[in-house]
C-alpha cells in the first residue's frame, strides 16, 4: 500500500522545493551580500525527487536496452 502511494506520488508531484535555496532560486553568497542563481537547481527553485531520478534513470536503461536488441544484426541476415 505504502509503495503504491510512493509511486503516485512520484508521478503527480516529481519536483520538490530546493534545501539550498529553500525553493526561492536563489540564494545569499557567503563572502558578499550579493544575491546568486542556486547552483543545485539551476535557479529554478525545484529539484527532481529521489524516486523519480530512480524510475527515470530505471526507465531510460530498459529502453536502450530493449532498442539495442532490435538493432542486433543477427547471423544471415
């Protein structure tokens, strides 16, 4: 039940606030009091979660290795 629930998650919600900038974007630089883009996000303010970098990662080997199988060239062919 609980891993169902996960999952659902991952894909309504596949983005969660940054913990460096704390989902502003930007953030304090620590020798001057100038503002910078969040290096970790990107500036955006939100960052893949966990489970969904997994399922994607997951998901983009089994489809190169299912189209690495169609493109084997078999013998006598």
């Amino acid at each position: 039940m609980l891993s169902t629930v996960h999952i659902g998650l991952y894909a309504t919600h596949p983005f969660k606030p940054c913990r460096t900038c704390k989902g502003k974007g930007n953030h304090r630089s620590p020798l001057a009091l100038a503002y910078r883009p969040c290096r970790p996000c990107g500036g955006s303010g939100m960052r893949l979660r966990t489970g969904r970098r997994l399922w994607n990662t997951f998901t983009r080997v089994r489809r190169s290795r299912r189209d690495n199988a169609r493109n084997v060239q078999r013998p006598g062919n």
